[in-house]
C-alpha cells in the first residue's frame, strides 16, 4: 500500500516542547530596553507578559513541558496530519517525494493557535483577565480569540485597518469566539491618533497595531499582551509541528533533504525547522528554506540589525533581520507576510547560515496555489502558497537533476476566508509589487546604530 497521510494517536501528541537555544552554536544576541538601550530582564517585561513565557523566552533548556491543560485543547485537532502530496507530484513529474504538514486542521484554520493556546493558559494561571493583541489578515487575532474562550479569558483584537476592510469574515470569526475588534490604527490609543494624524488615510500595518495593543495593556495590572509570532516563545510553543513529523516521517520510511516554509514573523518555518536544525547542528545534511514575498524582503533585502518591533519604539530592541520599524509593506493578499522583521532566533539562524531565504511573487504563489487545490484539493491561505511555490521549486530542481530528494513543507493555513483575494487572482487583478530600493533605504537609515 502506498501511504498518502500519516496520523498520529492523540498520545503521541508532543509532550514536550523543544527549544533551538540549547543547541545554538553561539547564544542569541540581548534583548535592548526601547529608551535605555540597556539589556532587558524579565521585571522589565512582566508588566505585558506572562512570567512563565518570559522564562521561556530566556530559557537555555533543551525541553519543556507542554502543561496537561494545554496539551488537552491541543488534542481538540491535533496531532496533524502529514500527508504525501502524491499527486501534486505526479502533475509535475518530479522525482521527488513532496509531503505537507496540515495545520489547516485547527478550528482557527492555520498554526497560529499552537501558541496562542499556551499563551492564554499562562496569563490565566498567572491572574490576568484580559488578553491584547494586533493581527494582520485575522489569522492571528483568530486563534487568540479562540484560546482565550477555552480559558475565559477577554480578548481585544487590533486589526491592520486594510485587512478589517478586506477580511469582514476573520472579523466575524473572532467576535463568535467572544473577541472585541478595532480596526488600527485607531483613535482609542495615543498611537493609533498619533499615526492618524500623520496620515489620516494610512492602511495600517503591523507594526501600528502592535503599538496600539502595547499600550492598551502596558497601563492595566489585570491586562497583558500577546504576540502571535517573533518571540522565542512562540518559536517553542510551535516546535510540535516539526517533533510530530520527525516521527511521522519516519512512519513513512523517509528523512527530509530540504524544509521549507513561509516566514512572517518566523513561527510556522520555525516550527517545522527547529527541530530538524538541531539534527543539522548533530552532523545531518539537510537544507531549509525560508520563503517571504518579493514586496515585503526582510530576509533577501533587509539587514542584520537591532530594531524596533513596532512602529512608535514602545517594544524593546531586538537584533534581527529587519526592513526598518518605519516600514509600510504594500496591501498584497499575504497578509500574514507583511512585518517589517523576523523572529531573532530565525534571523540568527540565517546569520549563521543554518536556514536560506527565498522571495516568490505574488502570482507565481497564487499560480502554485492553483495547482495544489487542483492537485491535492486543499486551497491554501495566500502565505502559504508562497511555501507551496517554494516546494516546487525544489521538487522542479529535483527533475532536472535527476534527483529523488524529500521536501517537506509547512502548509500552514487554508485559504476558505480569502476568497476575495482569489476572486481578484481568478479575474486577472493581481499585479507583482517589487518594493523600491529608495523606499527600503531610507527606513533602513532610520535604525539605530548600535552593534
Ligand atoms: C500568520 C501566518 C503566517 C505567517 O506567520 P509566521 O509567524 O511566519 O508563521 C503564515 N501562514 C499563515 C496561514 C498564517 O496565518
């Protein structure tokens, strides 16, 4: 029998989870107060996040354990399917083996939740009541809403006014999950008016939204905030995607070549990669690639540098692949993709040559995602099309050379709310955006110079 999925048992799901900065060869650089420039410790955080997180955050521990309520809502979709994509294969006649980890099976729709389940069990532990956070396309904001309604908690989304406009139905999704939604920037905050005022007509980014959700917390004892990707922890908390396919891969009889996934933040690469590295780092010959859009290049075209997370300087100061804290990506579809930086452990991990960056277009993505519904039957979210390009381009290397490797992607989201954005690619709408080198330099320029 050809295996085509892979499904683990409910008590193979991970009980631990596995953290990158035990096996690092160099220890991450500090994290910088946003004023002082000092290095920060936990107390300088506490006031925004959980304790526990935070320790996770600094920790040097190779494993940690995924506490019994967490791994209980976990078990509500997971373990995750891995599946072998054997007819995507057969369309492009590759000699490769091409499998997808699904993380399309959440009730939120992606990976997002992985973290965001954990993040509100230690906030409630702790006393919190209330939850604060910023999304871009709604996935993020999503899979709070939800984690938070598992451990009734409040949560209070702020949401990249372009896509509040773009994706009525991720809106609705968080408010059936008891979320309470602002399109940002806002005026409900001292930097929503600030950047208003600046420019009344702004789409938002990112990058605003986090600042607004910064302060809505950083004032209220009984408020924290949480960050869907980035942050060491949430690097950990996604690391039970890649322990389960280290061993369903094995059910197949197979060991991956190459790695690939989409970067936003880093958290869904990082949480197939992380793993793996560490077998890279113990002597193994395998590849990971990290792909990102042409019109957001953090990786390809940003630099190596301490930087903001948020637009107005409120978050510490993180050394990591950036394309400036000023930076406003275009309104592409990929909307998971638009952040102006990258989770320092994935931007250390490039630095040390451990991960390759990748940048697809926006077309060539919605084609590949074309040919995957069309082939595998799952239609991708637009940021994961953006792997699924990558995947190809792998598994087509792999023909001309006549190559049988194993590739293995994150699929890390479906696409079912992002239909308006298929809509514009089915009626010829879509149009690739490089973003101009002027416009990168100057937000680069604007960085602070710090070693
Ligand atoms: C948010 C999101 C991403 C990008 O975020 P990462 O932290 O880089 O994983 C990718 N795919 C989907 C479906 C998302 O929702």
């Amino acid at each position: 029998m050809n295996h085509r999925r892979v499904v683990l048992s409910e008590s193979e799901l991970p009980a631990k989870w596995y953290n990158l900065q035990a096996d690092l060869p160099e220890p991450l650089p500090p994290v910088l107060h946003p004023t002082t420039m000092k290095p920060v410790g936990p107390a300088d955080l506490a006031p925004l996040f959980a304790m526990e997180l935070l320790k996770q955050e600094m920790s040097q521990e190779r494993w940690i354990e995924i506490p019994d309520d967490v791994r209980n809502v976990l078990s509500m979709w997971r373990p995750t399917p891995l599946v072998r994509a054997r007819n995507l294969e057969r369309a492009l006649g590759t000699p490769a083996r091409i499998y997808y980890k699904d993380e399309s099976h959440s009730p939120p729709g992606s990976h997002k939740p992985n973290t965001a389940v954990p993040q509100a069990y230690y906030n409630k532990i702790e006393g919190i009541h209330r939850l604060t956070t910023e999304t871009g396309a709604g996935q993020w904001g999503c899979a709070l809403a939800f984690a938070c309604k598992q451990f009734d908690l409040q949560c209070k989304v702020y949401m990249v006014k372009v896509s509040y406009q773009q994706k009525p139905y991720r809106r609705s999704m968080m408010q059936l999950w008891g979320g309470e939604v602002t399109a940002s920037p806002s005026t409900e905050t001292e930097s929503g008016r600030s950047i208003l005022a600046e420019d009344p007509l702004t789409p938002g980014s990112l990058g605003t939204a986090i600042s607004e959700a910064v302060e809505a917390a950083v004032h209220d004892e009984g408020v924290h905030y949480s960050l869907g990707s980035v942050l060491n922890h949430v690097m950990l908390h996604q690391t039970v995607i890649g322990l389960e396919v280290e061993r369903q891969i094995q059910e197949f009889g197979d060991y991956p070549n190459v790695l690939v996934g989409c970067c936003g933040g880093g958290s869904n690469f990082a949480g197939l990669a992380f793993p793996f590295i560490r077998h890279k780092i113990a002597g193994k010959d395998l590849r990971f690639v990290a792909v990102e859009p042409c019109s957001c290049p953090t990786m390809s075209r940003g630099e190596f540098r301490y930087d903001w997370g948020d637009t107005t300087k409120l978050t510490p100061l993180i050394k990591m692949f950036t394309l400036g804290h000023s930076f406003v990506p275009p309104g592409i579809h990929a909307g998971g993709l638009r952040y102006h930086g990258l989770s320092p452990m994935v931007s250390f991990s490039l630095k040390l040559g451990l991960v390759e960056a990748a940048a697809c277009h926006q077309l060539e993505c919605f084609e590949a995602a074309r040919l995957f519904a069309e082939t595998e039957g799952i239609i991708p979210a637009p940021e994961t099309s953006h792997a699924i390009r990558a995947a190809i381009v792998e598994a087509q290397r792999c023909k001309e050379q006549n190559k049988e490797e194993c590739i293995v992607f994150s699929f890390s989201g479906h696409g079912l709310c992002d239909m308006s954005a298929y809509d514009r690619y089915l009626s010829g709408d879509l149009e690739d955006y490089e973003y101009p080198q002027d416009k990168i330099s100057a937000a680069i320029a604007k960085l602070p110079d710090i070693e």
